[in-house]
C-alpha cells in the first residue's frame, strides 16, 4: 500500500520533472582578442577567445562562420584583407592568419553560433598593428 507521506514527496517533486534547466542567453557569451597589438606585416595570426561572461570559461566548438578584418577604425572601412582560419591551439580560442598590410587600428568582426544555444553572436574587436 502506498503511504500517504510517498505520495506529498511525489506530488512535490513531479513539478520538478518537467522543469527545463536554464539556457544561457547569447549575450552571456562575447569574443576577447589574445593580443590587442600585432606587428604589421603578411602572415599574422589574430587570435580570439569565445568566453562565457557568467563563469570566465572559454567555449568550445563555436562555429564561426563570418569573419573580416579592415581599417575601419582609421576611417578606412573599404581597407579589408582576407582571413584564413587556423587550427585552434586550445579549445575556446579561434585563429586566422591575415596580413596587416598597414599600421593602424584595424576591426575584426566575426558571427558565430555557440553550440546548443539559439541567437548568434556578433563581434567588432578592434587591434593596432604597430611597425
């Protein structure tokens, strides 16, 4: 026979069962560049980290798929130069080769979607290339 108590803790606990755990919104999650001054010249890699702001922890497995790099910051949006992507040296952080043909700030932006979540992320980092 079922007590009366077992029944109170399965009623109290079945509200419990249909409860989803909270996603992170897509706004908890932002791009920091490993450098913020790279030496000018052909071949630099630009390296970034997807960090998730709630517990400082990199994310990874992130799929970016758009990316650019160009002198916005100088007034010179139409300056751009390709990006390679690179292998990723650790999880959480994503690589590109480029060349930064001229001293200056230079913008990288990237879109990118975080596994398991909805929404994508866009970021405009800016970095210096110095002589």
């Amino acid at each position: 026979m079922v007590s009366v108590k077992f029944v109170r803790v399965l009623a109290a606990a079945l509200p419990l069962a249909f409860v989803r755990p909270a996603l992170a919104d897509i706004k908890d999650y932002e791009f920091q560049l490993a450098q913020k001054e790279l030496k000018q010249g052909d071949g630099v890699i630009v390296t970034v980290r997807l960090i998730d702001r709630r517990t400082g922890k990199a994310v990874p497995d992130a799929v970016i798929f758009a990316s650019r790099i160009d002198m916005e910051p100088d007034g010179m949006a139409t300056m751009a130069s390709k990006l390679e992507p690179m292998p990723a040296t650790e999880p959480g952080s994503y690589s590109f080769r480029t060349n930064l043909t001229m001293e200056g700030g230079w913008r990288l932006s990237l879109g990118a979607k975080v596994q398991g979540e909805e929404g994508t992320i866009e970021s405009r980092l800016v970095l210096k290339a110095t002589p």
